[in-house]
C-alpha cells in the first residue's frame, strides 16, 4: 500500500489541483513564493506577487511548481 497505492493518490490530487486552478486562487510554489493566480493556461500560471502603486509585480511560473492552493482566507 504504502509503495504504489499511496503515491499514485498524492500524484493523482496534485494533478486535479493544478487542473482546478483559477484566477484569484492563492498559492504556494515550491520555491516557497506565495502568490495570487492571475492568469493561467495548459503549462504556465502567471502568478501576481506584489502589490505596487503603479503596477503589480508578476511573473510567470510553470504549473508544476504549483505545490499547494492555499485557503480563501489565508494572506
């Protein structure tokens, strides 16, 4: 169980997390950077990770370094 079954379940909810993934969603990469979603499409996020006064930093980010969708309250 713990060899095959297990690690195809986290495999599994990884990939419909990163499937489900929206605009406005909060997330954490696996460089430990937490942004908001902006944009997404089949292989990249663009991920809004400052606020500025005359423009918001944003950069883009590959879907696989998505490694958690943090809770709508979560700042």
């Amino acid at each position: 169980y713990l060899l095959l079954i297990r690690p195809q379940q986290q495999q599994a909810k990884l990939k419909q997390m990163l499937t489900t993934l929206k605009k406005g969603d909060r997330v954490l990469t696996s460089g430990g950077i937490y942004g908001t979603v902006w944009g997404v499409d089949d292989t990249k996020a663009v991920l809004r990770i400052a606020e500025g006064q005359k423009e918001d930093v944003k950069v883009e980010f590959a879907k696989s370094a998505i490694v958690q969708v943090l809770a709508e309250g979560s700042r």
